[in-house]
C-alpha cells in the first residue's frame, strides 16, 4: 500500500498486533493446561462461573467474549466432565456453578497460567502492563 490506506494506520496496526499477542499467549496457555486435561478456553469459561456462581449461558457468553452457541457447547463439556453443576432458573435460564472437581482444577490450573502470563508480557514493566490494561479498558 502507499502509505495512506487503513492497512498503513495506527489503529490497523494495533488491532493486528493485539491478535499476535492474544494468539500466542493462547497457544501457550493451551500447551500449558494441557497436561491437566484442559484448555485456556475451558480455563477462562471456569474462570468466569467461579467468580460470579449463578450466572446464565448468556452472561458467561458476554462475560468471555464467545457466541452463546459457542459457550453453550463448551458448557455442556464442562458439565458431562463434572467441573460445572447447571440448575434450573426462571423459565428456560439454566445457572451454573463450580463442582468440587472444577474448584480443584481452577486451582491447579492457576501455577501453570500464572508463569506462562509472566513470560509473555516480560517485556513489559509492572506500571506499562497496568497501562496496557488501563487504555484497552477504555475501547
């Protein structure tokens, strides 16, 4: 491009690199759980039910960037693995919590998440990270 399209522009940019980021640290979070039988999807979606116990298929959908069709099939692995407990709510809402199972397994997830966090943004100073999260809290 010359110079003045969207490809050339901060903003393009940004959003690019941001995807490289996501994408790598996904990657190797997954390598990372894998040994415990999970992945950085499931972790985050446990992650989510954990801290807000009784929450919808809808909310958990919103509250981990996924479709309700997406994070309504990985529910339902949850659930058939016994890491997440669903009950009836008001009319067709169905509201999940951890099982025993799936409080252990957060737990034992967060030494391995932890350490592959600390690598991938090691380039950056404690007060840049808080910054990084500060200005992508405001898009």
């Amino acid at each position: 491009m010359s110079g003045s399209g969207v490809g050339d522009s901060d903003a393009w940019w940004a959003g690019v690199l941001l995807r490289q980021v996501h994408q790598r640290k996904h990657q190797a979070i997954d390598a990372a759980l894998a040994s415990l039988g999970t992945s950085m999807s499931q972790y985050v979606v446990l992650v989510a039910v954990a801290d807000r116990p009784g929450s919808s298929a809808h909310d958990l959908a919103a509250r981990t960037a996924q479709t309700d069709q997406s994070l309504g099939a990985l529910i339902r692995r949850l659930v058939d693995k016994g890491l997440v407990e669903r009950t009836s709510g008001p009319g067709r809402v169905h509201r999940h919590r951890l099982s025993a199972q799936g409080y252990d397994l957060v737990a034992r997830c967060e030494g391995p998440v932890t350490r592959v966090l600390a690598e991938e943004f090691s380039a950056l100073s404690d007060a840049e990270l808080f910054l990084l999260r500060s200005l992508l809290e405001r898009l």
